[in-house]
C-alpha cells in the first residue's frame, strides 16, 4: 500500500530549511547586523550586503551542503539545538513538521535541484507554492507545483 503525505506550505518549507542550514551564519558576528539580543534576524538579511558580508562562510556552506548527508547533519544539528526551546527565527516554522521529514525533504531537494539554485531560491523566492508529495521511503519522493497537484486530483 502507498502512503502519500501531502501538505501545502508556501515557502515555509524553504524558508525553514534555508534558515536551518544557515542558522550559524545567519547569527555570525557581523559588525551591524545586530542591534539587540531579541532580534529573530539580522538587519541585513534581505539585502545583498547579507551575501557580501558573510560571502566566505556562505560558498564554504553551499560546498559543504553539496553532500546530502552534511546538510543533514547541519539541519539535525541546528533543528536538535533550537527546537527543543522553540527558539525564534525568520523564517523557522518549528509546527510546521518534525525534524525527520524535513530531513527527507532536504534529501530530495538537494538530490533534485543543484544546492546553488536550491539556496538563491529560498532566498529570493516569496511566492513559491510547492506541495510534497512522499513515501516513506525518500528516493521515491516527489515535489511539484500546486498546479500540477490540482490537474492530478
């Protein structure tokens, strides 16, 4: 019998798992990135001085997450350290699933998109609308368009 999960998330699930694998460099002390201990971002996180100011810790990312099994670990590193406190964050929706699925779906992801079009797009996108689509076992899961799911059902 096939178990499908299904779930509409908008750009929640990018913005969750970008914001998991760059968690440490989000926060990294960046001269005026911060003003106050409670802020849940830094002040540059959507300009193009974010890039520029931490632009040798993000390419040593990206070539680290190229492995699908760092990227695991990175994510379950931050998502072990930060979940159990429900620590706030841009972009972090800690009720949207558990830490296993967003290991499958980073899994598919980075097997399916090449990790600097994955990253640009969690970025930049803010009205990406993506439906998972998963079997428990994770090299038969699929990810598609909205629309796409509508034209299926």
């Amino acid at each position: 019998m096939l178990t499908v999960c299904r779930f509409h998330a908008e750009t929640r699930i990018l913005t969750t798992l970008f914001a998991l694998l760059m968690w440490d460099i989000m926060f990294a002390d960046i001269l005026g990135a911060f003003e106050t201990p409670y802020q849940t971002a830094p002040l540059d996180l959507h300009e193009e001085t974010f890039y520029l100011a931490r632009k040798g810790l993000i390419e040593t990312r990206l070539e680290d997450i190229k492995d699908i099994d760092k990227a695991k670990a990175i994510l379950a590193k931050h998502d072990d350290k930060y979940r159990p406190h429900n620590v706030f964050c841009c972009g972090v929706r800690w009720d949207l699933c558990p830490k296993e699925d967003l290991l499958e779906i980073i899994a598919v992801i980075l097997g399916a998109i090449p990790v600097n079009k994955c990253i640009t797009d969690a970025v930049i996108s803010s009205a990406l609308e993506e439906t998972l689509f998963r079997k428990f076992a994770v090299s038969s899961a699929k990810i598609m368009p909205e629309d796409a799911v509508a034209s299926r059902t």
